[in-house]
C-alpha cells in the first residue's frame, strides 16, 4: 500500500474529507489530493501533519507499507533543505542587528592578540 493510499484509507476511516483535513493540517487541499493520488512524495512535515490530525504515526507506517527508494529519500533532503533556507532567511531577516553583533563579538575574540599587538606597536611609536 502507497503512502498516498494509506492516508486516503485512515482520513475515511476518521469520516474527515479532504477539506477538513486541510483545515486541520493547514496544507492545502491540492497538495492532499495530490498526495493521495500518488502524484507528489510528502514531505516530512507533510506527513507529521497529517499524522497528528489522523492521530497515527505516518512516518513509521509509511516505512513499514512501502520502503524509501532513493528518489524518496532525495526528495525528502531536497524538501528540508528547502524549509532550512527558508527558516535561515526568515531569521536573518528578523536578527540580523544581533546576528551581525555576536559575529563581530566572536571575531574580536578570535583575533584579540593580533589586535591588542597592533594597538600596543602604534601606542609604542613603532
């Protein structure tokens, strides 16, 4: 049993439609349909989504029915990698005065001796 059909199975079985389902996850309607039909892998996120509104474990089960095949696997990387980039983006957006400030503590840390040297050469006349 696919992954798509295994979600298909347990939302009947919990009386939800696709719509409510999408209200419960917050992932649109479109994407459930496409991942019920087999049409797009789910990301990880997806599936723990829909696994706490459908009160199961997804990511177990979805092992269990179907092994990851390699392209399962590059997809699943491609996707956290994306909602990486995007969680970095976000951040840096909203911290980027504090982040700029640790970085400059750290550098100033790293390199104190070849700074206090060369503030003791200039004092020094040298």
């Amino acid at each position: 049993m696919s992954k798509g059909e295994l979600i298909k199975e347990k939302r009947l079985r919990e009386g939800l439609t696709q719509s409510a389902l999408s209200e419960l996850t917050g992932i649109t309607i479109r994407t459930i349909q496409r991942i019920e039909n087999n049409e797009v892998v789910p990301s990880l996120h997806s599936l723990k989504k829909i696994g706490e509104a459908l009160q199961i474990d997804l990511l177990e089960q979805a092992l269990e029915a179907e092994p990851p095949k390699k392209t399962d696997i590059i997809t699943v990387k491609l996707t956290n990698m994306d909602k990486l980039l995007t969680d970095l983006k976000a951040l840096f957006k909203n911290h980027w005065k504090l982040i700029l400030k640790v970085v400059l503590v750290f550098w100033l840390l790293s390199n104190y001796t070849e700074i206090k040297k060369g503030i003791l050469d200039s004092w020094g006349g040298n």
